[in-house]
C-alpha cells in the first residue's frame, strides 16, 4: 500500500505533522487494528507512523500504528 501525504509549507504552523491525501485510508487502517465506531472519530493527522483521531463527542484522541507501508508525498492541497 503507498499512502500519500500533502506537503505543507515550510512556514506553516503544522508542518511537523502529515496530513493523508485519503483519509479512507486511515479509516480501513484504524479498523483492521481495533477501532470501534469509526462513525465517532474524526482523522486529524498522521504522525511517526501513526493516524490520529478525535472523538466527535469527548474530544479525546486515540492513535493506532501504521504496518507494512511504503511513504509517498505529493505536492498541493486536496480539493
């Protein structure tokens, strides 16, 4: 699987994070790893190898690891 991720300029205050292209993906990853009601968490970014999400409704956040992947990054902002 190679998941893409937006490339953020230099002066943005969240370039140390990543943020994936598709966050379906995520989704399917956080799933296969242990995730109850996805329909609750909200994809925030991705981080040293892991997703983070926030619960819609108590605002905590939970990560789960990515395995088994090759890294790719693109350029631009997602319409």
């Amino acid at each position: 699987m190679i998941i893409e991720y937006k490339v953020l300029p230099p002066n943005e205050i969240f370039k140390d994070i990543q943020i994936r292209k598709n966050k379906k993906e995520a989704y399917e990853n956080a799933i296969l790893r242990g995730m109850r009601h996805p329909d609750n968490w909200i994809y925030m970014y991705s981080k040293d190898n892991k997703d983070y999400f926030k619960n819609s409704f108590s605002r905590k956040y939970i990560s789960y690891p990515q395995f088994g992947f090759y890294k790719k990054t693109y350029k631009g902002r997602s319409r």
